[in-house]
C-alpha cells in the first residue's frame, strides 16, 4: 500500500505490522539545549536505531541519550512511527552526563574547573597576596577549615560548572573569602593543596577565572590592555608561577622595586605611571576592595611601609606614600587639578599634583617631550631593566587585584608598573595619537553632563571623573560628599 | 467576556489554536527546554496533553526530565490549563502530594492571557527551577512518580 522506494526491509526490524512499509528516509532534526543536528533516519525505525545515529553524530553514547517528542519520553522499543515522527519534525535530545558522580569523576582539572574558578576567581586572587604576604606561617593546625573549604570545592565541583550568577554561589564565595581573609595559614594550606595547584597551573583556567570576575570585566572594558595582557598565555604561567609560590613572590616584587627606583629617575615616566594608575589599579582596587570587604590583609600590613626613595619628592612624603595608603581617594585627591593643557597632553598638572613631585617645570616638558617622540619611549623600553618590569607589569594587575594594597611599598611599584605599561602600550602603539586621549577628552561627555547639572567646577568634576574612572554617577557623589578640593 | 481590541485580543477558535500548539510541539518550537504533545493522538478534543521539561543547568533539577499532564479545558485559550507534574518533584507551588500545579503559584497561569500557550507555561515552570528558592531543593530520586 505504501509507496515502493528503493527500500531496506532489513531496517524494518520493529513491530510495524505494515509490510508495505517503504523505509523511507526522513529528515528529522534532534536538538538539544545547545544544538541541532538534522539526522536521516528511516521512518520505521525504532527509536533504539534513531538512537543508534544519534549517538554517531553528538559522541555519545546510546545509553546516555534521552529523546523527547511532543512532551513524552521516546523509549527504545518503541518507534518513530508510534510517536508520530515524520519528516521534518523536531526531536529533543537530552544527553544525561550522569550527575554528580561522573563529574566529579572526570579528571581534576575540570571538576576544578566547572567547581573551582568561580569560587577562586575572586578567591585565588586574594588567596595569592595572602599567600605572599605572610610566608612564614606554615601549615598550622587550622585543619578544619581548610577541608570545609576544599570540600566546598568539591560540592562545587559536582554542580557541573555553576557560574557566577548564581546568588548561592556568590554567598559561597564571599564566605570562603572571609575566611580566607581572615585566616592567612589556611590560605597557604590551600595554596598547597594539589587541586588548586593543579588549576593554577593551567592558564586557560586561571585566565577562564579572572575573566569570569565582573569587576575583573569592567576593567577589562575599561582597559583593553588588561584583556591583551589576560591572553597572554606566558605572562598568565608567570603569573602563576609567582602565585604558587610564596617565596618566589617576594623576590620578584623585591626586584620590581628595585627596578622601579630606576625607573623613577627617569623624569616624566612616574608622572605617566600616576596617570595611569589612576585609570588601572584604583578601579581594580576599588574592586578588589568591594570584594573583599575592607582592607583584606590587615594582618599581614605589617610588611615593608616605607616608601621608596623619591628623587621628587621635597616634603618628606612620597607621593608613593600617599598613593599606597589610602590608594583610591588619597591618589585622587593627590592628582587634583590636572587640566590638561595643549603644552600638557596627559593632562598632568604639575601644581596640582601633591607634594610639588610633579611641581616641576623641568618634569612636564619631559612629559611633553615623550609625548611628542614615541621614540624617546622606545628607547626607554629597550633598557633592560624594563623588560623586567614590563613583565611584572604585567602580573601586576593580578596581584592589585588582589587587594595587595596595603603593602604601601610595593604599592607604588605596582602602579608604577601598570602605568607604565599602559604607557608603553600607548606609546608603542602608534605615537602620539594615543595620547591625545586626555582624561579631559575621554570625559568630555560625563564633563558636559556636570556642567549641566550645575557643577560649575570643571577641574573638580575632572578630578572626579578621574577619580571615578567616568562614573558619572561616583563622581557626583564625590563632588558633593567632598567639596571640591 | 473581555473587552477585545485587536491586534492582541483576537479570540481564536479553540481547536484551531491547539492544533497549531500542536505542530508548534512538533517542530520543536523553542529553545529545546520544553516540549509538549497530544497525550492521545486520536484525541480529536485536543484536550489531554503531555509536557516535558528539562531540569535547568545549575540546579538541583539538571539533568532530569519531568513529565507533565496538561488539561486543556473547552474555555481555552480563555482560560488557563490545569497542569499536573507526573514525575515527582519538589517545587514550590506543586502539590506534594499529587504534583498539581497551583495556579495561583505560576504567574503565567494566575494571569493568564489568552495569547499564553502551553509552551509558555511549560517555561514558566522551568524558570521557577531556577529560582533561588527552588534550585536547591532536595528532590526525591529520578524516576519517581506522584501516586495520583
């Protein structure tokens, strides 16, 4: 009765009483949440055979699948027919990936993967300065906490990947982060622990990690150059070698400092860097800051205060100083009245800018003079010394981000650091064109929008805007919490 | 009665509309989270319906499929669909003893509009999965189904 096509009897193996069945090839798509396949499947196949195509063509395996048509389960026995399925209909697909034990049975890293970085995003971070900061303390009997923690991981590990947006996992989080906070022997028990060496040692994760952090993201936004630095595999396994490693930490901020006292007689360049430093570290501080609550290592701030030695600086304090402590608001405060001027293209405002460092006239024709000779940069990039610092410039943000603020003597290594390598960036990256992006340019919309307000004070709202990194909204807030200073 | 005013307030025909939520069901109209069919394909009322609908990612319903009975009475699409889970499950707003969807739960089915679909209520309920007051749940164990 069926038409005759060219047909198999021997795909006929079910119940389909019709012998004239035709075999006839149709179309049918099977989609799952993520995909869509479109498979030729005779029509009076069972669905063991539909199943049997299926599983050839998502890798799975047949006993994983699970098909669903017009809202009924699709058992094996059965057939296409019996359900109605014809050509050109849609099957879902469900592909069980057996919960909970497979995952966390398959291989560590990506049951730390799926549970781990979303904890550690913001976790790790704060978990390497910790880690850094109070070497010392080894493991101590702290060892309740450390397994509640890791057995978080594990739970974490089973929820297959749960993302940030999740609100439980962001309780989570915050709490595995005041305790880390406030317990430094446990952070370097986790640090020792395998599966989180494990994961730090695999850059795609760890960039996966910081990626997935919202503040890390607006940065991001913010800051191209943070993201080229993000996918920069061999900076990320410095990185995190550096983060491994307590000890190896140190010694490279100790070297950091010392290039960096070099760098500073460079007239100009620690200019920039304050520049820079307020578009690149005080919002990661501030987001640093929100995560953690307040000052994370209060413990640990203990560790070396003194500020480096300021060839500039007149008064006693550094302006290092100054940025170290209070980073966001003294910085901003301290980089008042920046206007940028034609003569001043980075818009440094050499009065303004406390502690008369910046004071000098010498100092902003330096500045005009590198912003007018890309070339005066590169050469300023192929001194050895900067190699070296570009490279920890560029694990800088990491380990801003991590809060380590508080160290005020590495403080200024590391916003110098990053303005630094905002500045190379700039530079390198094509003259002076980038540098006309002043901060009075760049804000000129939000500037416009306060003076329409009815902030009259154009250089406080700069000042605000900077301090803000644009937020209009911040920077009202400033405007009027502090008068303008 | 309500007051219609077109382009939204048409009243379609009854089966007419059901047969085409049929053939929506059958194209996998969607995103592939839901689906929904004739329980009975000789069902010329159109009235009984199967849903199924795949546990969310992230929360405690992954990886499972919950079958569903949904009841088109004769006032729909005016009125709402009663809707029953068949595979047990614990969720706010379900009945725990028999798996009825409380209507007054489900925002779709407390205001209903008669452009709402049985698709639409099937991803209502998925959402609710994935509600911080649901996703966590202890659930029963896979493949239990309400004594009714």
């Amino acid at each position: 009765m069926a038409e005759n096509s060219g047909t198999d009897p021997t795909v006929d193996s079910n119940v389909v009483e019709n012998a004239a069945s035709d075999g006839t090839m149709i179309v049918v798509t099977v989609k799952t949440p993520k995909d869509k396949e479109e498979i030729a499947i005779s029509e009076d196949s069972s669905v063991a055979q539909f199943k049997e195509e299926i599983s050839k063509r998502f890798n799975a395996k047949q006993d994983q699948l699970v098909l669903i048509f017009a809202g009924k389960i699709l058992k094996d026995g059965d057939t296409l027919n019996q359900h109605g399925i014809k050509d050109g209909l849609t099957v879902h697909l469900v592909i069980k990936t057996a919960p909970k034990t497979t995952v966390g049975g398959t291989s560590q890293s990506s049951a730390s993967s799926s549970g781990t970085p979303q904890a550690n995003s913001s976790i790790n971070p704060s978990a390497v300065p910790n880690a850094s900061t109070t070497p010392g303390t080894g493991p101590t009997p702290a060892s309740t906490q450390p397994p509640n923690l890791l057995s978080g991981f594990g739970d974490l590990s089973s929820l297959s990947g749960m993302g940030m947006g999740s609100a439980n996992f962001m309780e989570m989080q915050q709490q595995m982060q005041r305790q880390l906070m406030s317990n430094p022997e446990m952070l370097s028990q986790i640090m020792d622990n395998p599966l989180v060496q494990n994961m730090m040692s695999n850059p795609d994760l760890m960039r996966q990690m910081i990626v997935t952090n919202p503040q890390m993201q607006q940065l991001m936004e913010r800051n191209p150059e943070i993201s080229h630095m993000l996918n920069n595999p061999e900076l990320m396994r410095q990185t995190m070698e550096l983060a491994r490693n307590p000890a190896m930490m140190q010694e490279m901020m100790r070297n950091q400092d010392r290039a960096l006292s070099n760098l500073e007689s460079i007239p100009g360049g620690y200019n920039a860097l304050r520049r820079m430093y307020t578009d690149i570290q005080e919002p990661m501080f501030s987001a640093a800051r929100e995560q953690f609550g307040n000052n994370p290592f209060s413990p640990s701030r203990t560790e070396n205060r003194e500020p480096l030695p300021n060839p500039w600086g007149p008064p006693g304090t550094s302006p290092s100083e100054s940025r170290g402590t209070g980073a966001s608001t003294t910085t901003t405060s301290s980089a008042g009245g920046t206007a940028p001027s034609a003569s001043n293209p980075l818009g440094i405002n050499a009065s303004g800018l406390g502690n008369g460092v910046f004071g000098s006239p010498g100092m902003q024709s330096l500045m005009q003079q590198i912003s007018e000779n890309p070339q005066l940069m590169q050469n300023m990039l192929s001194a050895p010394y900067m190699r070296s610092m570009m490279q920890s410039l560029a694990q800088n943000p990491e380990l801003a981000s991590q809060g380590s603020n508080p160290t005020a003597a590495t403080n200024p290594s590391q916003q110098q650091q990053q303005l630094m390598q905002q500045m190379l960036q700039m530079f390198a990256g094509g003259g002076g064109g980038s540098l006309t992006l002043t901060p009075e340019v760049r804000f000129q919309q939000q500037l416009d929008q306060l003076s329409a307000m009815g902030f009259i004070n154009r250089e406080a709202n700069l000042q605000a805007l900077i301090a803000t990194g644009g937020d209009i909204n911040a920077a009202i807030e400033r405007l009027l919490g502090s008068q303008p200073s | 009665g309500k007051t219609c005013a077109p382009p939204h307030c048409v009243k379609v025909p009854r089966n007419f509309r059901l047969l085409e939520e049929l053939e929506e069901g059958q194209k996998g109209v969607g995103d592939g989270t839901v689906s929904w069919g004739l329980e009975d394909d000789e069902d010329i009322m159109l009235t009984r319906w199967t849903g199924m609908i795949i546990g969310p990612p992230r929360t405690i319903y992954e990886n499972r499929m919950y079958s569903l009975k949904v009841e088109c009475g004769p006032r729909y699409p005016e009125s709402p669909p009663f809707v029953r889970f068949v595979t047990k499950i614990n969720l706010n707003g379900v009945h725990n003893s028999n798996g009825v969807v409380d209507t007054r739960a489900v925002a779709a089915l407390a205001k209903w509009q008669n452009s709402y679909s049985i698709r639409v209520v099937l991803q209502e309920l998925r959402r609710l999965m994935m509600c911080k007051e649901n996703m966590k749940l202890p659930q029963p164990p896979e493949g239990q189904l309400f004594s009714n």
